[in-house]
C-alpha cells in the first residue's frame, strides 16, 4: 500500500483535535486524524458532555424531592441509578457520532489506531501493537490530552480506587465516597453521588475547595456543601490509601491526624500529559512534567510539530483545546490569527449551586498592589431567582479603582456557567463598570445581578 500524505495531520480526536482537523479542512487542507478510541476524545467521551447529563438528573431529582415547595405531592419517588448512568453513555455516544458526521462532511480521514511518531513529518499507526500503516504530513499537531494523575504509592484500580471515568460509570451507587482533590472534577462529583444519597467526604490540600476560584466564592459554596450533608476537609493532607473491602484513608489536618473509610474512593488531583510512547524525545520535542511546550500559536521547538489542548498544559479546558485547535490551524494557514488571551478564559464548575469565573480573583488583585472597587448582589434580591426558587448565589465584580476597567468576574448560583460569558466578552473588550450598568438587562433574569452588581461598586444599586 503507498504512503499516504497529507497537509495536516492530528494526534488525538479530542476537542483540540478533532476541531483543528475541521479548521484545516475549511482552509482547503488536506486532513486526517489518529484517534484509538471513539472520537471526541475524554470531554465528549468521559468528561464535558456525559458529566453535565449526570448532574442534570441529580438537580432534576434534587428538585423533585422538595415538590412540596411547589405546590406539587407525589409519593414513593424513586430513581434507578444503572438507568442514570445509561442515559449520560448515550449522550456521549450521541456526540462522538455528531464527530463522525462533522468528519464526513468535512472529507476528514479518521485513521483508527495510536500513532507513533517516526520522524517530524511520518507517523506509525499501530493496532494491537501491529503497524498496519504509515503516513506522512507537512504539519503534525499534537492532541493526545490528559489522563488523571494519582498520588505517589497510589494506584488507580478501576474498583476501589476510581477516576473520574469509572465514577460515571459505577454498576451501583455506592454507599460512602471519599474524593481526594476538591478543583471543578471533585465538586462536580461531590454534589453528583450526594444528590442520590452517598456518604461524601471531600479531601482537599488547598485551603478551601475550588482553590484557584475567589475566596469568598469557595466560602459560600463550601457552606452549601455542608448543609447538603458532604464532609469537607481542607488544608488536609493524604498520607496513606489502603483498599480492601473498603478504602482506608488517612489524613494529615491541622486538628492532628485522621483516619476514614469509604466503599470507594475517588482520585480527582489532576492530569498528566498523554506524551509517553509516542517517539517525541527521539525529536527532540521540548516535555516539561509531562506537557509538550509551545508558543502563543502552538509550535514546539521542531519544526513543523505542534501541540494543542491538554497535553500542552494548563489550562486544561475544552474551550481552550478548542481555540488553541483554531489558532493553531489558522497561523499554518498564514492567516495571522490573534493570541489566546488566557487572562480571559472562563472557569466553569456545573455543580449547583453553579461556579464561573473570569480575570482576576480580589485575592490576586489585591497582591497585584491593585486599587479595586467591588460590586456584589446576591441571588436572594433577584426577582427572577426567588421566582424560580434559586436564591443561593453571588454575583462579584472587581473593577480597577481609576479607570473602572473589569478585572474579574465571579458567579455563584443558578446559571452561572451561562451568565459568564456576558462578562468574557465586556472583559476582552474593556468594558467599564458604567458600560455595564448602562446596558440594560432585560427584566426579569438572572443575568440583571451583573448589572446591579456593577452599580453596587459604585453605590447605587437599586435593590439591595
């Protein structure tokens, strides 16, 4: 069989990859994938997607186990959490099938296999550890993602120890968990596997859960947390994990060590960058703690070779594999596309109540030696929240003192992963806090605490 060629040719059908693959076949480019697995990669497969049709159900029966609130009684409410489960592998393969049809239309070539790389511009597509078939590319991007991290001594036995990929496909719902690591992937899970009725106990080293989100943020939601019956462990350390019938974890906390038992435990610290076994240090491609390095436009140091998404390092979300994906494709192409600003990227969290972000947190501001003027309007003076029964919530504005310049946004509360990019936009464009409270918000939403939030800044909200 001759050697195939082609323009561009991407490692990885993940978010990163498969959208770069389409953007170069928009710019006429010859394109292929090399994807093992479905494509769509962990975030259609195990991540983004499925994850969300999860938390949909527990908000779903969260909600109907208040129905007296509503004016609505039903008895014998009951849920079957195998069904649960089911629903979310459908919504996945829902997706990964729109992929193949983006494919299609787009004549993308999905070489299914692992691809090792032979040179910078040839690549082994291997099955069952057996070549079946070589290729070549002008352009190689690099796409292959993240896999989750354990602790040293640690192993992950798809049991007892679990990632987050066999949390959302558990046979039962178990009785206990313990989830070591408290960022967006152990919140979301916290909230998942309490709404049905686990014991949870969260485990973080950080000060407060959602270390990288506004303090008072983190605060408030780990006060939800605790009334919604999950233990939370901050400033704790991980010594020891032993599993047997059950998982036997001990801590380090500031009140002196303590020791817990769960069915299962769930190991949510982090990923580590997929670059193993595919040829990259025989290249000499530049790998710092397990992620490819590269510039604003996703070139590595060889020539030809990119990287994108996950295994090119924080952050690790798929709106910005996405848009790194994009660029990528676009400076190829000669089209001269702008940098990411990653001072600009949202931060989502679909736990509920809900965490976005963007910018600045008042922590880093306020070490930055910034002067900054604050707004906030809780949930609880929104029309439209108490009206659809959603009152737990913060909307937190940071804007620079002399200029009124957004520096950062930070939302707690119903819709708050929606509501955020109102505030991704008025950030990239400068907006001040007088552009925001002089727009005017459809009455009544959500989305009007932005605006009273901004005008709280400078005191003269109106309804609190």
């Amino acid at each position: 069989m001759p050697e195939r060629a082609f323009d561009v040719l991407v490692i990885g059908g993940g978010p990163g990859g498969y959208v770069a693959a389409i953007r170069a076949a928009q710019h006429g480019l010859k394109a292929a994938v090399v994807e093992r697995d479905q494509l769509g990669g962990i975030c259609l497969n195990w991540g983004c997607i499925p994850t969300k049709a999860l938390l949909k159900n527990a908000e779903i029966y969260s909600t109907l186990r208040h129905a007296d609130q509503w004016g609505i009684s039903f008895t014998d409410l009951k849920f079957d959490f195998p069904k649960i489960i089911q629903r979310s592998r459908n919504v996945a393969k829902l997706n990964s099938k729109g992929v193949e049809y983006l494919f299609k239309k787009n004549k993308i070539e999905h070489l299914s296999g692992f691809g090792t790389l032979v040179s910078k511009s040839k690549v082994e597509i291997r099955r069952d550890d057996k070549i079946v078939e070589t290729v070549s590319a002008k352009h190689i991007i690099l796409a292959m993602g993240a896999r989750p991290r354990t602790l040293p001594g640690v192993s992950i036995d798809g049991k007892k120890v679990i990632s987050s990929s066999e949390a959302m496909s558990l046979p039962a719902l178990p009785g206990s968990m313990i989830i070591i690591g408290a960022g967006a992937i152990g919140v979301e899970f916290a909230y998942f596997y309490n709404s049905f009725g686990t014991k949870v106990t969260l485990i973080e080293m950080m000060p407060s859960i959602l270390p990288v989100e506004d303090r008072e943020i983190s605060k408030l939601l780990t006060s939800n947390f605790k009334k919604a019956g999950i233990e939370i462990l901050t400033d704790a350390k991980v010594e020891q994990v032993v599993s047997g019938k059950d998982v036997k974890i001990t801590v380090a906390t500031s009140e002196g060590r303590k020791d817990l038992s769960a069915d299962i435990a769930l190991m949510a610290i982090g990923v580590q960058g997929n670059v193993e076994k595919m040829g990259l240090e025989s290249l000499g491609v530049r790998i710092e703690k397990s992620w490819i390095q590269v510039d604003d436009f996703g070139r590595t140091n060889v020539a030809g070779m990119y990287a994108v998404g996950d295994v090119a390092g924080p952050p690790w979300l798929a709106h910005v594999a996405s848009r790194e994906g994009i660029i990528c494709i676009d400076s190829i192409a000669g089209k001269n596309p702008q940098a990411i600003d990653y001072d600009n990227i949202p931060g989502c969290t679909y736990c509920q109540p809900q965490v976005a972000s963007v910018g600045l947190t008042e922590e880093r501001a306020l070490a930055e030696g910034r002067d900054v003027k604050i707004g906030r309007f809780p949930f609880t003076a929104s029309g439209k929240a108490r009206a659809i029964g959603e009152t737990d919530g913060l909307v937190k504005l940071i804007f620079d003192a002399k200029y009124g310049e957004l520096l950062g946004a930070h939302i707690l509360g119903a819709d708050a992963t929606e509501m955020i990019a109102e505030l991704c936009v008025a950030k990239a464009l400068e907006t001040t806090a007088s552009g925001i409270f002089n727009t005017i918000h459809a009455h009544p939403t959500l989305a009007e605490a932005v605006m009273e939030a901004a005008e709280q800044a400078y005191g003269h909200a109106i309804n609190i």
